[in-house]
C-alpha cells in the first residue's frame, strides 16, 4: 500500500504495516483512516478505482476525497460512518455518492474500528465498493438518483443482493419497481442467469396457472404442444412478480406450495418438476390490510417479505427530478434514433419549466413524468421544452421563486442556481437545516452547492 505519509504516532499504536500488508493484495479497494479522518494508506484495488491520476490521497481528509467537503460528513448533512462506528465501537455500513475519476458514482461504505491492547480505537479499515447498477449521473437506461431517500432503497439491494432471500419491492404505482428488481437480479449471484416478469395482474385462476407453471400437451382445448412456464424460464435467474397483490385468492395456495416445496407440475402433468430461481416480488397495494381483510394468505405475505424494500415516490426525492428529467431526455433521444436510424435533436428543458417540474407533487412518479416529457418532446418546435408545453396541471403550479424574494418567508421552489442559493444564505437567520427545508433541498444537497459556489454554509442545527 502507498503509505509514505504514515506518521510513527499512528504506527505505534498497533502493526499498520501488517495490517498494509495484508490488504495491500485484496481485490476490493480498501483505506486506513485514524480517527481525525486522515487517510494513513491506500491499496493497490484503491488506487486503481479511486485514485487521482498525479495525486496521492494519503495525507488527505477522507471527507476531501470522497465529498470535496471540508468538514466531516455528519456536519455536512450525511450519515457518517466513522462516528457511528465510534461510537458504536463496531463496524458501520452506508451507501454514499463519491467524486471519481469518472465522476459521481454511488459507493458502498463498510468502516470497521481497530482497538488498541487497551481497546482504545485507533484506526479504522474503509472498505468501498462503485455500485454498478445505479447511475448518480443522467443515463439512458437503469436506476438513476442521488438523493437521500434513493439511496437508503438503493442500499437495502445491496446488503440483500447476494443472498437468496425473497424480496418484495413495495411502492406507488410508477416507482420504477422493476428497474428495481432487474438491478438486484443484476448485483446477485444469478445475473448470469435469466431475469423473468411475471405480471401478476389481470390473471384468470386458469390462465395464472398455465402461464407460471405451463403445461402439457392436451391439457386443454387449445393445448396442441407441451409449454414450459415461467417458472421453467427463470431456472438459475430471478422470477420477477410484478403486482403480486393481484394474484388470485385460489392461486396463492398453489404460489406458496412452489415457494415452501421448490417444486411444481405443469398443468395436466403428472411430474413432479423442481424450480430454481430467485423470488423478489412487488406491489403497491398493502397487503398487510389485505390479509388482515381475507383478500391475501398471511402464509404467503410472511414468505414473500422476508426483506422488504420501500420504494421511494417521486415526491419524496425531490432532489432527483433535474436528473430524472435529464436521464428520460436521453432515453427518448435513444428511442428517436432507433426508430429513424439516426441521432435525433437534441431536447433541453427552459428554467421555468424545469421549475414548474420540480414543484409538482408527481402523483403518477417516474411514469408521469416520462409520459410528461414524451408529449412535451412532440410539441416543442425548436427543440426547447417550455412551460406551455406541459399540462394544465403542471403549468398551474407556483411559479419559479427569483432572487429578489425575501428567503426568510417565502416558500420557493427549486431549481436554483449557484448565485440565487448563495443570495438565500446570506439572507437567511436560521440554521443550514431550517434554510434545506425551506428551499425543499436536503441538507447534504445544499452544503454540496453551497461549498462549490465557495459560500460558507449556515451552521447545522435542528
């Protein structure tokens, strides 16, 4: 490990260079921290995903790297590992957005404590993992997002990803539920394997059956050759359940038999077949009233939410429209070129519509916002999408607050720029926390902006 910076106080404490010696070779990037956030050591997997080129970060403030913060994260509005794991005096795990050579990518934490003979802490060991899967920058296809409630779903995949435990993805309708479930596919041990959708709804009790289970040849009027189910179909993949709340009261017995037993018959058939897939399930219905109401086995609910995983609405990460938007833009550009063979014009959104979109509550989240931007798309003339082009309900919201609005009373809206947020702080009275609230950007997002325009952000508080 790259370590000409280690002072001989931290190497006293215990073996750092055993320690450097053993994760030198470790195929994961990994760093040495002494409790004042400094990077005492990098290993080689480290330098090769998050070194800069030219530029040593042994010596650096971990929050320097990763954040281009210059205060700790938990001052910055973040989860901070090395405080809890202090605190704590065991190991802590979050998922945060990291600067690199590549740009802002969304990185998996594990910080582990080292005690001393006297059990004093006096180091720690940072394991850090890109996730593959979701993009914190727009993209064309997949996961996409950066704010806080994005990424606490996002990390419940990863901790549950390389296990074999059902999962069910509980959302509103439109919360991109199987984006969510092709990435867990993606980042388990079965991405080489097939990932099959099963949509669950509009599924007669027959229909269901065959369509999961498949079935024989004369099995039915109709059944002229034998047809493999879905369930055959995901052999070493996932089975995708989409809208599992759908599923017909008759039918749950035959699911939960396929999920207790790992076996099933197609219709008419009389062998017994083993399954193999992995399960993750969704819905937006709540199924908790279901079974409290008869209308779902509890049998079945406690086998499929073994781990459980809140999709966040659109509402609820506010932060990620400007991406979302930008993303879906690319998405369409994508579709155009597809279909005429070449690249198609290039789609930019006007300030006051990017603010009329950041304001809306977004009742029907990424799908609305897709079939928004999709009908935009067809009624701009030069390729600039204005407020006039957006729905009535859209175009009604409160118009884009402007620099000249008293930031200690007004309710805004975002987005801003990097001069009207600095033109808010010098204003306001009240804490980083209050200031977040009232611009409807999370804390972390605002210090983020703030220190890049070189402002110094208003002290934290509640």
């Amino acid at each position: 490990m790259n370590d000409p910076h280690l002072s001989n106080d931290a190497a006293c404490a215990f073996d750092m260079h055993a320690l450097v010696s053993y994760l030198e070779h470790d195929p994961t990037p990994m760093i040495v921290l002494d409790p004042g956030y400094r990077i005492l050591a990098a290993n080689a997997a480290y330098r090769r995903v998050f070194g800069a080129t030219g530029r040593s970060h042994v010596g650096r403030k971990c929050h320097q790297v990763s954040h281009h913060y210059e205060l700790p994260c938990d001052q910055a509005g973040e989860h901070c590992p090395m405080k809890q794991a202090l605190t704590q005096r065991s190991p802590d795990r979050v998922l945060h957005i990291h600067f690199t050579p590549r740009g802002p990518e969304h990185v998996d934490v594990e910080l582990r404590p080292i005690f001393d003979a006297h059990g004093e802490v006096v180091a720690f060991v940072e394991r850090l993992e890109t996730v593959k899967n979701a993009s914190a920058l727009p993209t064309s296809d997949g996961l996409v997002g950066r704010s806080p409630a994005f990424n606490s779903a996002l990390l419940a995949l990863q901790r549950v990803a390389s296990s074999m435990l059902p999962v069910l993805l509980l959302g509103e309708s439109g919360t991109g539920k199987e984006l969510f479930a092709r990435a867990l596919h993606e980042a388990s041990d079965r991405a080489h394997g097939p990932f099959v959708v099963v949509d669950c709804s509009g599924f007669t009790d027959t229909l269901f059956e065959s369509e999961l289970f498949g079935y024989e040849k004369g099995a039915f009027t109709g059944a002229h050759t034998r047809k493999p189910g879905l369930v055959e179909m995901a052999m070493g993949g996932t089975l995708f359940l989409d809208e599992i709340g759908d599923v017909p009261i008759s039918m749950q017995v035959k699911l939960l038999r396929l999920i207790e037993s790992g076996t099933f018959r197609r219709v008419g058939g009389l062998e017994t077949l083993h399954a193999d897939f992995r399960l993750v399930s969704a819905t937006h219905r709540p199924l908790r009233r279901m079974v409290e109401d008869g209308q779902f086995r509890q049998d079945l609910y406690y086998r499929l939410s073994a781990f459980p995983i809140p999709l966040p609405a659109v509402r609820e990460r506010r932060d990620d429209i400007a991406l979302l938007v930008d993303s879906i833009l690319e998405r369409i550009r994508g579709v155009r070129h597809a279909r005429v063979g070449r690249n198609g014009s290039t789609i930019s959104v006007a300030p006051a519509a990017r603010a009329l979109l950041a304001a809306y509550p977004w009742p029907g989240n990424v799908r609305e916002l897709r079939n928004v931007l999709e009908r935009a798309c067809l009624l701009t003339d030069d390729g600039v999408i204005r407020a006039e082009h957006l729905p009535d309900e859209i175009g009604g919201a409160p118009a884009r607050a402007t620099s000249t609005h008293d930031a200690s009373t007004a309710p805004l809206c975002p987005p801003y720029s990097d001069a009207e947020l600095a033109a808010f702080a010098a204003v306001f009275g009240g804490t980083r926390k209050q200031l977040a609230e009232q611009l409807g950007l999370s804390e972390r997002t605002l210090y983020r902006r703030l220190a890049n325009a070189s402002v110094t952000p208003p002290q934290s508080g509640s």
